[in-house]
C-alpha cells in the first residue's frame, strides 16, 4: 500500500492524460488559457480544442482582463480597466465561434467626470476613454464570426459607420439582439436588418439623422419585442410608429429615454400595446397621473423603470402597488419620494433598484425581510448606507427558507467590503451593476 502511495504522489501532471487536463483546463480562466497555450505544443494543442466552446465575451469582464488598479485613490475607477493586449489575444483565438459579443456597457455612472481624471496608457484604457477606433482591428473579426446572434457595439470601441454597419448586419442574419450605444448616423444601416429575426433594439444615446429608415424598420419587424429608444433626438413619429397596430403585435419591451413630454393620449397608445412586459421611461415628463394610467392598462407589466422622473412622489408610487406581476422596479433618481413610499413596493419584486434614493436604513431593512424572492439591489449612489447595512443584509439572506442568491450594486456608496466581518456565498457584491431584463421578455 505504501509503494502504491508514494507511486501517486511522484505522478506529475504532465503524466496525465489528454482528458483529464482538459477537465483540469475547463476549470481555468480564459486569461489562464493563454498562458497554458505557451507551456508546450501538447498544451497548446489541448488549448485549441477549449477555444471553440467560447460563445460568449464580455469585454468589460474578467473574461478579458478586466481589472481593479489596487493603488487608485478614486473609488469611481475600480474594476473599469481593461487590459487591450488580452482582449485582442483572446478575441482572435475565439471569434469565430462567438454567438454573443458585448464590447460596451450600458451604464456608465459620472462619465465625464472620469473621462476627464482617467487617461490611457501603453497597455490599459479605461473603458469611457477609448478613442475612436481604438479596437478598429476587430472590424474584420466581426464581419467573419459565423453563429453571431448578440451584438453591444458603442462608439468609443469600434468606429462603427452606417457603411461598416450595413455590411455587418448583411453578414449577420441571424442577429437577435443588437446594442448601439453613443453612434451617430444616417439611420440607413437598419434597412439591413433582418425584419424577421432579430426581436431586441435598443440604441442608447444614439443621433440618427434620418429616422425614416428606423421607423420603416420598427413597423416592418414581425418578430421584434423588447425597443429601446434612449436616443438623443427621438423623432416623434417613432412613437406613433411603435404603438400602431401593425408595428405592436409582438411588442413586449418599450424602453423610452429622454427630457420628452408626453400627452395622456400617447401615453394610452403605448399602454395598448397587449404583450407589453417590459416599460421605461428614464428622464421623460412621467407625473404621478400618468404612473396611474400605466398601472390601470399594463396589466402584464414585469419591467418598469422610470429613473430620473422626477415629477414622481409617493402619491405615484401608491399606484404602482396595485401592479401584481411587477418583477422588476427602477425609480432611482426620484427626489421626492421618501420612506412612505416604500411601503408600497410589493414584496414580490426580484429586482429592486433604488440609485442616489435617500431611504433610510430603518426604513428599508423591514422591507427587505418580506422580500424573499429578490435576487438584485441597486444600491448605487446610496451613500447613506454603510457596512453595518450590507451585514444586515447578508442575515436576512442567510435565513431566508429558500436559498435565493442576492447580487447588490454598491458604485458610489461608502461601503468599503474589506473591512464587512461577515461573507456569505448567497450574497455578490458588484461595483457596477448592468441591467439585463430580457429574460423576461
């Protein structure tokens, strides 16, 4: 027995075979997998056959050495750097087989406040201050992925044009989701569009200098339904659009973002719409009399954000209570609610997002213990809450009867996580929080 013994302790790991360091490899990070593919030529043969089972990148990620500058005295730059040599290595070893490419993110709290303390170096860019046509080497990539289904595209990472745009989605016909963030263009790409396949558009702050050519999309689109019109100069008749009759039939999400006002009447044509599921409206003229009307015709509502409406008081949110199959609730950066209004949160939500609110601890605590299904809490900008508030938090996960993950958004709050006394795998403490409702949808 003992020979036995000291015979497996002398085994080493280049002694095993192929399918046991391939199991071994599948643990590995991507970064991980770069630097086995420069062990020897076994390895590095090993390593190709791992590359083709990536379908999804994540550019912001650790996936693609998204990292946290340990010696930054500013709280606002952690975990927003992304190391370009990895990125390029791991895009070519895998681009082919790619299904899913984010290489933006949606939000980007205090923008230019970073742009203006953050400035790239030889190997590190912080992800706002790209320049244009920083990652223009993934432009050929792009066009050759095969099994493209998920594109997030902004500006400020490829400099994208109505002609590149045009020739991608030609590429792409079987893209279900697309993401344009901070382009401007002539609109004339979204007639290459697939009008039968793809089901999600969202264009944040987007200029589109002739919308003729979104709106015909828009109402030709048979399979299209989740819309996001986060555009800097939305064209009114991309609202009258979306709601009639023939453009809605399969509508499920409509995200509006802008300083727009809105009458009752338009309003009550969006509220027509019968799938929808999902509704925003961030920075629109949405008062507490409108919020009623949402409430009384969205009955199958599950997503509602409106973030940045601050004509919204407690009165408003007494309206959404009567709202039962809500599953997600953004009112973020609404001043004039207080703790009253949180006692009109149903306590069925799996998404709570509560950014720059001023809730009381107190108040908030009470609540978060009948919220048993919640699995997201934005707590973004909340600076109000402190160490003592995410342990608090961290016990009431713990003794809840089913175990329910909870990932809570703490960007720009005075929590500092080395010093919490108390982890709990159920609980995931994220420094920037990205909305995804699509599922949903």
């Amino acid at each position: 027995m003992e020979t036995k013994m000291r015979a497996l302790n002398e085994i080493s790991i280049v002694d095993l075979n192929d399918d046991c360091l391939l199991h071994i490899f599948r643990f590995l990070s991507i970064q991980d997998w770069l630097n086995i593919d420069l062990v020897c030529e076994r390895w590095q043969n090993l390593c190709s056959l791992l590359w083709p089972k990536v379908h999804s990148l994540n550019v912001s990620s650790e996936q693609l050495g998204c990292i946290v500058p340990e010696t930054s005295e500013d709280e606002d730059l952690a975990s927003l750097i992304i190391n370009l040599p990895i990125c390029k290595k791991v895009f070519e070893k895998c681009y082919l087989n790619l299904r899913k490419i984010n290489l933006s993110q949606m939000e980007r709290p205090q923008i230019t406040t970073l742009m203006d303390m953050w400035h790239s170096c030889s190997t590190h860019f912080y992800y706002h201050q790209l320049q244009t046509g920083t990652l223009d080497y993934l432009k050929g990539p792009l066009l050759e992925c095969k099994n493209l289904e998920e594109l997030w595209l902004c500006r400020c990472v490829v400099n994208a044009d109505d002609v590149f745009l045009s020739k991608l989605f030609d590429t792409h016909r079987n893209l279900r989701k697309l993401v344009l963030i901070e382009m401007e263009l002539t609109g004339e790409c979204f007639s290459h569009l697939s009008t039968e396949v793809l089901d999600s558009l969202v264009l944040s702050e987007c200029v589109i200098r002739h919308p003729k050519y979104l709106n015909s999309f828009v109402s030709s689109a048979s399979n299209l339904h989740t819309l996001g019109l986060h555009c800097a100069d939305r064209d009114p008749q991309t609202f009258t659009t979306v709601a009639s009759p023939t453009s809605s039939r399969n509508l499920k999400g409509y995200n509006e973002r802008g300083e727009y006002e809105y009458s009752c009447g338009l309003l009550y044509s969006i509220c027509s719409l019968k799938n929808l599921t999902i509704l925003g409206f961030r920075h629109a003229d949405i008062d507490n009399n409108m919020l009623r009307i949402i409430s009384s015709n969205c009955t199958s509502l599950k997503v509602l954000d409106i973030e940045y409406c601050d004509k919204i008081s407690n009165t408003g949110l007494s309206y959404i209570q009567s709202m039962s199959n809500l599953k997600c609730l953004n009112i973020g950066s609404i001043f004039r609610i207080s703790d009253t209004g949180l006692s009109y949160i149903n306590e069925n939500l799996q998404v709570l997002r509560i950014p720059s609110v001023s809730f009381s601890e107190r108040a908030l605590v009470p609540l978060l213990r009948e919220m048993t299904q919640l699995e997201v809490l934005d707590i973004t900008g909340c600076r109000q809450f402190k160490n003592r508030f995410i342990e608090t938090v961290i016990d009431i996960v713990k003794n809840r009867k089913e175990p329910i993950p909870l990932e809570i958004g703490l960007h720009d709050t005075k929590i500092n996580v080395k010093l919490l006394r108390d982890v709990c795998p159920l609980v995931k403490l994220n420094n920037c929080y990205q909305s995804d409702y699509s599922k949903y949808c």
